[in-house]
C-alpha cells in the first residue's frame, strides 16, 4: 500500500489541536487494513520524520435516527503519531 493510501486526512478539533500545541502529538484518519508499521512507514516517506510512537483507535459509528429509521455513522480508524519535540509538521501550520 502507497503512504497516500495509508494516511488519508489530518483530524482538526480542538482535542487534537490541544494534544498537538502540548504534546506534539499529531491525529490522522487512516486506512481501515492499516497497521502501526505502515502508520510509521508513511509518515517517515511523506513527512520525513521519524516518529516516536504511534497510536491506533478504531472508532465505530453512532447510531443516528431520521424520522423513523435508524443507522449509524460510517466507522473509521485513527492514528495518533508522536514526534520528537523539537520537529513540527508543516501540513497544520497553515491551518
């Protein structure tokens, strides 16, 4: 699999951007089949960083309501990379 396979977009609220300003921890939606190794692989390729540590949850859907019918919101998995905490990466500075 591709690094741009593997990370598919930054995660910006106000939890990741907390755990980015004081830990230097960076939150990322990945590919559902992806592991902590091809996590690390790719942020190495595309970032140029080595990361410290990397994180994995899978998050599942809520359950949503409308009108009468019921479903859930689509399931995703989410990669939390630790760096270094002298490096930053430059794909939140603009943001």
């Amino acid at each position: 699999m591709r690094p741009e396979e593997v990370i598919l977009k930054p995660v910006l609220t106000e939890k990741s951007t907390k755990l980015r300003e004081k830990l230097n921890k960076y939150t990322f939606i990945i590919n559902k089949s992806a592991n902590k190794i091809m996590v690390k692989n790719a942020v190495k390729e595309l970032f140029s960083f080595e990361p410290k540590d990397v994180n994995i949850i899978n998050c599942h859907g809520k359950k949503k309501r409308v009108r009468y019918k019921y479903g859930f919101t689509s399931s995703f998995k989410k990669a939390i990379i630790t760096l270094a905490e002298d490096e930053k990466l430059s794909i939140y500075e603009g943001v």
